[in-house]
C-alpha cells in the first residue's frame, strides 16, 4: 500500500481516537485551568440559611462569620478543621430541585441563579455564584463567601 493512502487513514484514525478521549467521562481535577480559580482563601461574610438538619446550631454558625475558608489543591479548611483530597467534581443543577432534595432546605435566601454550578470538595460542597462569590455549604449551613486578595508571599509565589 501506497503512503498517499496510508496517511489519510492515519489521519482519520487519529482524529477517532482524540474524539473518543475527548468523550470518555473524566473527573475533573484542581490542575484544570477552569478550577484553578477556586483556589486560594475565601472569607465568610454571612449566615444565609440553614438545613432541617445540621451538625451546627445559630450561634455556631454566626461564630464562623469571618473566618477564611482555604480551598487547596491538596485539601479544604476551615476555622482548624481539614479535609483532605478535594474531587473538584462539578455537575449543573436545578437550583430550587438540588437544595430541597439534597440539603432539604429551601434556596430562597441563597442569591443563587436558577441554574446552579455546584462543585463538590472533601467534606463538602460550594455552590458558585460568580468569579468572586461562592456558596458554602458547610455542616447544614449556607455562608456566603468572598475571594480574598492574594497577600504578598501568595502573589511571589504564583
């Protein structure tokens, strides 16, 4: 067989195999440039609400407002406790759907858009609002949490 005939069937097969990897079902990881954002310190700025059950009560909760929520490739903390290997998994959701039959609380309160990017970690999950926004969802309560500005020895390193 000639070469000119051969290299069009090599194209082609290379062509099949990327396509097929491309539709194979993959995690998706915190090395993924669409993840990479979430990395870094977010600050809790309030109470949104709560589920009808939580391992939290009001006062717990209000504790936590203020504190910094680490997001890492290698784990998730906040206020001394660490989960370690975050999946980064992320799947849309019906927002009013996902929070009544997941977390069995209501979404009224949350600021979220009707379709929800909800990106599961350790222990945990975040609902993303925007670049900057996120919802965390953290022992049956709802915070809203804001990007913090990288300090000095964060911005050397990058």
């Amino acid at each position: 067989m000639s070469l000119l005939r051969i290299s069009p069937m090599l194209q082609a097969a290379s062509a099949v195999a990327a396509l097929t990897m491309a539709l194979l079902p993959h995690p998706v990881r915190a090395a993924d440039p669409d993840y990479a954002d979430l990395l870094g310190t977010w600050r809790l700025t309030k109470v949104l609400d709560s589920s009808e059950i939580s391992s939290l009560d009001d006062n717990e909760a209000a504790r936590l407002v203020g504190k910094t929520f680490v997001i890492a490739r290698d784990k998730v903390s906040l206020d001394g406790e660490a989960c370690k290997e975050p999946e980064f998994e992320h799947h849309f959701e019906d927002t009013v759907r996902y929070l009544r039959e997941e977390a069995h609380a209501a979404s009224g309160k949350l600021g979220l858009p009707e379709v929800v990017e909800v990106v599961d970690l350790a222990c945990t999950e975040v609902l993303r609002k925007n670049h900057d926004k996120l919802v965390l969802y953290w022992k049956g309560f709802f915070f809203d949490m804001i990007r913090q500005a990288p300090g000095p020895v964060q911005q050397a390193r990058r």
